[in-house]
C-alpha cells in the first residue's frame, strides 16, 4: 500500500531549486553560471611572464609552479621594434634538475609563434605539470621585443 507523503513535500523557492548534480544547479541565482562550472575555474591557475625588453635567447626569468596539473592553453601577447613575427619557445625543468641545467621544450617543433596580425600558433607537445616545475621562456629569432606577456593557464588536479 503506498504512502501518499510526497504529495505533502513543498520545494522550497518558489520550486526553482534543482535537486540534482552540481551542473545542473545555479551558482548565483541567474541560471547562467553552475556551481559545477565555479568549482572548475576554481581549479584553474595561471604561470605569467610579463617581459619589458626581450631580445633573442634565453629570458633571465623563471617561474616556478606550485601544484600538480595539465596544461589547457597558453595566451602571448606582445609589441616588437621591428615588427615581424615573434619565434618563443617554452621551457620546463623539474626543481631536481635545476641545478645540472636540463631543461624541455612543452611545445611540439619547440616553437609558439606570434603572427604581426596576433594570432598564434603552437602545438602543446607535454601538457604534464608536476609540483615545483620550473618554467622560462626563450626568443628563438632575433626579434627586438618591447613587451611581452605570456599566460600558461594550468587545470590543477
């Protein structure tokens, strides 16, 4: 014999609340945003070179990364005294290796281009973060380069 309860439960706001997985239920009320989406850009970070004056060869900054992870995108922007397109590659070494100067290209062919007309090119050959990789850039052409701006966004697990 069934029990007539459910006809009794009232949904509580106004019946727009949604009991069912975290991508289906509104992080802010606007249907817009899910919390499931929140939750994952809460999970991305970001390695950024911001570089004045860059000329060809390896740049004397390094960053290092605190967190396990995968490479999603990488985004340059930049401004060059004689135009042209700008040759980078992207390097990482893991904190152990530091000291006897290994280092590895993450891209394929080692190159990310920076077209005159900003778009880019570039293949991710090793996506593979691992805590306390240490990452640099080096210019690959002999490109005078008056600013430079690089975002590595990482998916940290």
């Amino acid at each position: 014999m069934p029990i007539p309860v459910i006809s009794k439960l009232v949904q509580k706001n106004n019946g727009k609340f949604k009991l069912m997985d975290a991508k289906n239920v509104s992080y802010d009320g606007s249907e817009e945003i899910s919390i499931k989406d929140k939750v994952d850009e809460l999970a991305k970070k970001h390695i950024c070179f911001i570089i004045a004056d860059a000329v060809q060869g390896v740049q004397p900054f390094e960053c290092i990364f605190p967190y396990n992870g995968k490479i999603e995108s990488i985004h340059a922007v930049c401004t060059t005294e004689n135009g042209g397109n700008v040759e980078l590659d992207i390097e990482k070494t893991a904190l152990s290796d530091r000291a006897i100067n290994i280092w590895t290209s993450i891209l394929d062919d080692n190159k990310f281009i920076i077209n005159e007309d900003g778009t880019q090119l570039y293949t991710i050959q090793d996506d593979t973060v691992n805590k306390y990789d240490i990452f640099r850039i080096s210019v690959l052409n002999n490109t005078i380069i008056n600013s430079l701006t690089i975002n590595i966004e990482v998916n940290i697990k």
